[in-house]
C-alpha cells in the first residue's frame, strides 16, 4: 500500500512538474478566488454582526444590565443602589458600574421662534456622567458641544437623531435642525414640564441611545422624586479576564431578587437579522465550494483526457487503476492546498489589515473582517475535500477505460 501510494505521488509530480505553467498558476488563481470569496463572505458577515452587537454594547446595553425586581412584588426602582453598585465594584474584572434613572416624554423646539414648536418622543436618562464614562462610549460620540460633567441641572445632551441635521436623522421625526446653545422644552411623563439648554449632541449608529436624551442623575432625582435609586444599572466587565457567564452569575449572587440579563438576552430585536445573516454567509459559502469543486473537476477530466495515451501505457506497464487514480487525487488536493495558500495571503495580508485599519461605516456600526478558528478550519476543510473528491471522479472515469481505448484515444 505504502509503495502503490509513493508511486502515485511520484506520477502526479511528475505530471505536475511537465505540465502546462501558466495553465496551472491560472487555475490556482482562480480557486483561490473561490476561497477568498468563502472567506471574505463569512468574515464580513461575521463582522456586520459583531459591529452591531459592540455598537449596542458601546452604546446602551454595556455587558449586564441589571433592573428592579419583578417577583415576589414588582418594584419601578432599585432601591440603595449605591451599595449594590460599591458590591459589584468588589468583583474582579468588572471595568465599570453605572446607574440610571430612565422615564419617557416630549421634547419640543420652536426654531423659528413663532410658536410653531415641532416635538419628538424621546427616553429621558438620568446619568452619572464619570460612572458613565467607565461603562459606556456615548461621550466619545459627541459631534458637537460638550458631554455632561454632572453638575447641570438645566442642561442636557441629545442625540443627532432627535436634534435632526445629522445623518441618520429620521427627517419625519426630529426637532428640525436643533443646535448646541438652543433651548428646548420637555414635558416628562408625569406631566412635569422644564426648560433645558442644549449642551452637546452625539451620534450613535444604533441602539437605544439614538432616541436619548441625558440629565443629570441630580436633575433626574429632583424631576423623579427619588433619592440613591436607579432604573437599571449597566455594568461592563473585562471578557478576557472572565466569562459574561460568570460575572452574571456573581452579579446574581449579590441580588439574587433583581432582574439581571446578559446582553445576549437583550438582543433578541436583532436576531432576525444576524440569523439572515448567517444564511447568506452559508449560502455564499455553499455556492464558492460548488464553483471550486466543479473548476477542479474540469481541469482533472480535461487532463486526464487528454492524457489518456499515457494512462492506457501505464496500464500496459502494470500500474494498477488504483494508482492512476490516486496520482490525479494528489494533484487536485495540490491544487486545493496551493489556492488556499494564495487565498491566505489575499484574505489575512491584504484584505483583513486594510478593513481593519479602514472599517466599512455602515449605519449600524462599522464592519471589518471578524474570523473564528472554527469558520477558517471548516473553509480550508471544505476546500481540501472538494478538491479530493472532485480530483477523484474524472480520475476514477478515465482510469476506468480499457487499456486498448486508452492507448488509441
């Protein structure tokens, strides 16, 4: 067995080695297209959906969120949340704890100053702006004035999407164009109405953040009529030092009466989404395996035909079918292995650095090559068996054909 296989390694690079060059660099090319394609497909799907997911981490969710309790009796608020905060802050790896106080209103904005005011619905956050910064990246999107400092209370930040003017503005649902320094009317849930300046405005890509507007945890209090509590606490962990598992899990311990969710949980309006996702990656993926396979296929068969004189002579000489078929085996899984090699260096050298440093803006984050060890085994895995069992089928025909037919074509 050992022999008949060195023998048909020995044919195939030999067939190799007198082959067509140029012919050979063209079909090597071209599979390794097909890889590219298998790769840069599930890498850029795999990335839109990890943009979405950090963007909405980034920007509303952070790792956990923790809210009031709803068994035995629902509570609208956490009540001593300061010494719930100061107990988390005890776990290793848990980078930063924030509390808000959340309510809803209207907020309306009379640009032109004639008693014509336009208003938009928007949630009302009530925020510690230096526990904020720990936890979550709204600061960092601030597109025009300032982030909150925690002392105003007749200040607030908007975002873009309610100011309007910013481009992912719904142009039907926003103030009209308000600016940094413009003053702004709210009327909150409970019929309480106040006047506010216009501090700074951020920009998110998505998440709840888009429709925000922040005050201060002082200002939310006073409006509220509450003291030391919170509407949700948002906490962020350190994921290389632990799982989200288990911080949730010590996070439960502490409170084992609140309400606490994983991000994951809280995911579930993207779903649908990241599910379409993941099948056009599949999809895609399953097309440039068959293209792959088929490209092999056909240059096997032609190659074989086209040498069936040598075949038949083989054959004559004593070497079995077997052999033969092996021979073309070897060289069809050559071909897979230089293709992937080639698309390697297209994928990982070229087009994941180049994304990486240059990410593609999308409006619900931004995108760049995402790949898990498990998406490039399986890639390199279905390519390599694509090539044996297309490299097998021609092989296993043409070897198939008496020595007579073979000789005389």
């Amino acid at each position: 067995m050992i022999t008949d296989i060195k023998t048909a390694f020995f044919i195939a690079y030999k067939s190799i080695l007198k082959g067509n060059r140029s012919t050979m660099f063209l079909l090597i090319f071209i599979l390794s297209l097909s890889f590219l394609n298998l790769m840069f497909i599930a890498g850029i799907m795999k990335g839109l959906t990890s943009g979405m997911t950090k963007s909405i981490i980034d920007t509303s969710l952070g790792h956990i969120t923790i809210s009031p309790q709803v068994e035995p009796t629902k509570r609208d608020y956490i009540d001593n949340q300061d010494q719930l905060v100061a107990d988390i802050k005890t776990i290793p790896g848990i980078v930063g704890v924030t509390r808000h106080y959340k309510t809803s209103g209207q907020i309306s904005f009379d640009k032109e100053k004639n008693g014509k005011f336009e208003t938009v619905s928007a949630s009302i956050v009530g925020i510690d702006p230096n526990d904020e910064r720990k936890v979550l990246t709204t600061y960092q999107n601030i597109t025009s004035g300032k982030f909150l400092d925690g002392t105003e209370t007749d200040e607030i930040v908007i975002s873009s999407s309610i100011a309007g003017g910013g481009e992912i503005s719904s142009p039907e649902d926003n103030l009209g164009g308000a600016k940094v320094g413009d003053r702004v009317m709210i009327t909150f849930a409970g019929g309480y109405v106040r006047h506010y300046k216009i501090k700074g405005i951020f920009e998110v890509s998505m998440g709840g953040a888009s429709q925000s507007v922040f005050v201060s945890s002082k200002e939310a209090e006073s409006i509220l009529g509450v003291y030391n509590n919170a509407s949700e606490i948002v906490v962020r962990v350190d994921e290389s030092r632990d799982t989200i598992e288990n911080y949730y899990q010590r996070i439960k311990a502490m409170a084992p009466n609140l309400k606490i969710q994983p991000y994951s949980d809280l995911l579930s309006t993207i779903g649908t989404m990241l599910s379409a996702f993941d099948l056009i990656a599949t999809i895609v993926g399953i097309i440039s395996i068959i293209v792959a396979a088929v490209t092999i296929f056909v240059l096997i068969y032609v190659n074989a035909v086209n040498k069936r004189r040598q075949i038949g002579i083989l054959k004559a000489i004593g070497i079995k079918e077997s052999i033969i078929e092996i021979s073309y085996i070897f060289q069809s899984v050559f071909y897979a292995i230089c293709s992937v090699g080639m698309g390697s260096i297209l994928v990982f050298g070229v087009l994941s650095p180049l994304l990486k440093a240059h990410p593609i803006a999308l409006p619900f984050g931004d995108a760049a090559l995402v790949f898990t060890n498990s998406k490039i085994i399986t890639s390199v895995a279905s390519m390599l068996i694509s090539g044996l069992v297309a490299g097998y089928l021609p092989a296993r025909i043409v070897a198939k054909q008496s020595i007579l037919d073979a000789i005389w074509g």
